[in-house]
C-alpha cells in the first residue's frame, strides 16, 4: 500500500502550494525490495506533515499478510534516544546530575567504573564494553533476565578505555542507564515510558516489552536471511532493555519528533544539548550526542539520526533541522549489510531535497559507464558489485539488496546520497579499484580492490 499526501507548506513564513511526485519516493522504495518479502513502513513529513507514507514488503510470510502503514515494529537502538530523554528529564527534575558519579547509583559498583558519569555513558564514552554478543548466547538468552543481572553480567568485565577519552558504541552502556532510571525513579523502564512519553504524546502504538510473551497488537513477524530467502529471527524481548527494547510505529515516530521539537518532553535547550557532539579529551568530537548520531550531512545539511539492528528488524530515524525534514523507516527484516534502513532513509531524504546543486551531473554514454562495472572489495571482505541498469550506475550488496545509484559529476568521479566514490585505473587503463568517502558521517576514505567474483 502505498499513500501520498499533497499539502501545503509553510515555507520561508509564506504559505506556498508544494507537490511532490510520488515517483521520486516509490523509485527508492522499488529500488531496495521486492515483493513477497519481508518490507516495511516509510514515512517523509517536512514541518510536521506528512508528505509520504508507504508500507511495503510483507508483514508476515507464513500468513500471507501483507504490510500496513499502521503495524508495529521493534525500533532497536532507537531506543537510546528515548532512554537518553528520560534521564534528562530526571536531571531537569534534580532526581540526579549527567555529571553524577555512576557509583552513587548501583551498588557494589566495580573500580573500573570508579570514574564514570551518567554523561559518558550517554555519549558511549564510559569505556564499558558493548556485550552485545554474549546476551545473544543461547545459553544467557533462554530464560528472562532482571535488569540487575544485565548490570551483574558487565560489572566483571575491565574498562577498554579511560573515561571521555575515547567513542565506542556500548548497548552494555545504555543498559546501565536503564538501571539507574528505575532505580532513580522507584518505577519500572516500561511504566517510566507510558507515564512520561507515550502517554503526554499519544503515542497510543508505542511501548516497551519486557518479556516475550507479551502479546503487541499489530507487532509485524520479523526475518533474517537465509540461503533460500528469508527465515524466522529469533529474538530475546528482554536482552535489548533499555537499549534497544521499544516498539512503535512510523506515526507515533512523528509525534515523538514533534513532541521533542516543542519541548514537550524536555526542555529546548536540553535537546540542544543532546544534539551537540560530546566533545572527547583530547578535544576532538565525538559525532554522537545523548542517544542521537550527529554531525552527518546529506546534500550538505546537517542531520540528527539513530538507526538500529536487531534479530529480524532494522530502523531509522533522520532529522534535518535546516529544511525541518523527518524521515524514519521501520522494517521487519535485517540484511546481511545490516544498514539498509539507515540506506532508504537518506535515498527518501534526498528525493526530497532535490540533486545535490554543488556538484553537476554529466552525461555519460552506457558504454563508458559500462567500464565501471565489476565486483569490488576491501581487505576485510566487504563486498559490492557496481552495475548498469537502464543507462544508469547502481552501487549494491553481491546479493543485490543495498542499492544506491551513482551519478556521475566528473571523469572517474561519482557520488550518491551518502557517499562520493573516485575510480582509479592501473597501467593498461583500466578500473582497478575505487576509493569511498561517506559524507553522511564523518569517516575515513575507504578503498575497495576489483575483484573477479563477489566475496559475499
């Protein structure tokens, strides 16, 4: 199913009638899934409306259900934004400080978390190693676990760094947070979300789910690949916590956004501060606020964004503050590339705003394009295959999923929604290899070698 809805945007302060093709948003869409596989819900809305809303993809492949705009996915780590909002909002309410101790709030707190602040971990500063792989072990994830015994679990493991010193992405970190919000607030991390979130926000199809059992109306099944398709994801509800164990739909996203643009949550300058890049030791940044990714551009305007992966589903939610753009999608599905969310986010993005005005598409014939082609990979084995389809250069997975176009601005040089990509040619002329520049996020080039057949 797919809807577009045409309406009138207030732009600049005058009111100006804005249509926006469909194709351009169902292109990106068709682009990254077939139907009869698991799919998702998208939604585009510029100043708190919406533009286009699109559920695609299958809901549940036993029953035969197709997907509606309306079901229910597990955000993942989207979650962290949320955490991060509540703890906020007990700083706002004195019920503690971001630059507290994390000591004064568990018990039995080991020394290598003697220097820690409510702050290092929200930024995913702390140190605390990311225990992701060992909550997935069957033998930890067959029973229900308490948040205390998450907390036991990480308490034995040694810091991987001082304190504000360095950036490394910890679920384990997050959790933390959780225990010390019910803690603080003497209430469960569910009842803490109803009460403070969902509830003031009408977010009638937004929750947490704690145990497995529970039963979510509208919860789409959730996949992952296997050799012959798409198979069941297993997925403990109780593992991700505080960290990744939120359910919602694309609608109730909106409200979220809206809601934290109009300080409902919490107050402006606290959001402010949670869309500021943490600032590391050494004075380098970060790129990662309190539960959100920034410093990121596409089309050269800066982006808030958190995506997330979890057995069988992916998300992600992207803010452009300058052009007031929100964009999230929900899937039911997690794709070996593990980033196809994130992918489709910034493709629907950039439909939107239009081709990138600083640098001009050129023309090239199919055969010039043609030499572009092959298999390409890095010496860690990530693998992508360039190919032409219908006079146009699409960068994808071996499998095909992840496809993006390339839009050609120079001899040799492309670029696409996230990243800008320059072949090279060896001494008989040609192309050898390609060199890719995210310039979604910041991060450094990366080279891929052509290959004769795709390693993935």
């Amino acid at each position: 199913m797919k809807k577009l809805v045409f309406l009138l945007l207030l732009v600049i302060g005058v009111a100006q009638a804005q249509t926006v093709p469909s194709t351009r948003f169902d292109q990106v869409i068709d682009a990254n899934f077939t139907a009869g596989e698991p799919g998702g819900v998208a939604l585009v809305a510029q100043h708190g409306h919406v533009l286009y809303e699109c559920a695609f993809g299958m809901a549940d492949l036993q029953l035969g259900v197709k997907m509606q705009p309306d079901m229910v996915f597990q955000i993942a780590s989207m979650t962290k934004q949320f955490t991060a909002v509540c703890i906020l909002q007990l700083a706002e309410r004195g019920k503690l400080g971001l630059q507290d101790n994390i000591s004064r709030y568990i018990a039995g707190c080991p020394e290598a978390w003697s220097e820690i602040t409510i702050e290092h971990l929200l930024t995913h500063t702390s140190g605390i190693k990311d225990r992701r792989e060992a909550l997935q072990l069957q033998e930890f994830g067959e029973k229900e676990q308490s948040p205390g015994a998450l907390i036991d679990l990480f308490k034995a493991d040694t810091s991987a760094f001082a304190p504000g010193t360095r950036w490394a992405y910890s679920n384990s970190g997050y959790m933390v947070l959780g225990y010390i919000l019910e803690k603080v607030s003497g209430m469960s991390y569910g009842a803490y979300l109803e009460k403070n979130i969902f509830g003031p926000l009408q977010m009638d199809h937004s929750g947490y789910r704690a145990e497995s059992v529970t039963i979510v109306p509208g919860l789409v099944s959730n996949y992952v690949p296997v050799k012959d398709g798409f198979g069941n994801a297993n997925l403990g509800y109780h593992l991700p916590f505080s960290a990744g164990g939120i359910y919602s739909t694309v609608e109730d996203m909106l409200k979220w956004n809206q809601g934290l643009l109009a300080g409902k949550v919490v107050k402006k300058e606290a959001l402010a501060k949670a869309w500021t890049s943490y600032v590391l030791a050494d004075g380098r940044p970060a790129h990662y606020g309190y539960g959100w990714q920034v410093d990121g551009t596409i089309q050269g305007s800066p982006t808030i964004e958190h995506s997330g992966n979890i057995p069988g589903f992916m998300s992600d939610g992207l803010y452009l503050a300058a052009a007031d753009i929100y964009v999230v999608v929900l899937l039911n599905r997690r794709d070996h590339g593990e980033g196809l969310a994130e992918l489709v986010a910034g493709q629907l993005a950039s439909a939107l705003l239009g081709k990138r005005k600083d640098l001009q598409e050129i023309v090239m014939s199919d055969d010039s394009l043609k030499t572009y082609t092959g298999f390409f990979a890095t010496s860690q084995s990530s693998a992508y295959h360039i190919v032409l389809l219908q006079h146009r250069l699409y960068c994808q997975k071996p499998d095909g999923s992840n496809r993006f176009m390339l839009i050609p601005y120079a001899a040799g040089r492309f670029y696409s929604d996230n990243a800008e990509i320059s072949f090279s040619r060896d001494a008989g002329g040609q192309i050898s290899s390609f060199t890719a520049t995210n310039t979604r996020h910041p991060a450094a080039p990366v080279l891929f070698k052509k290959t004769d057949k795709p390693l993935n």
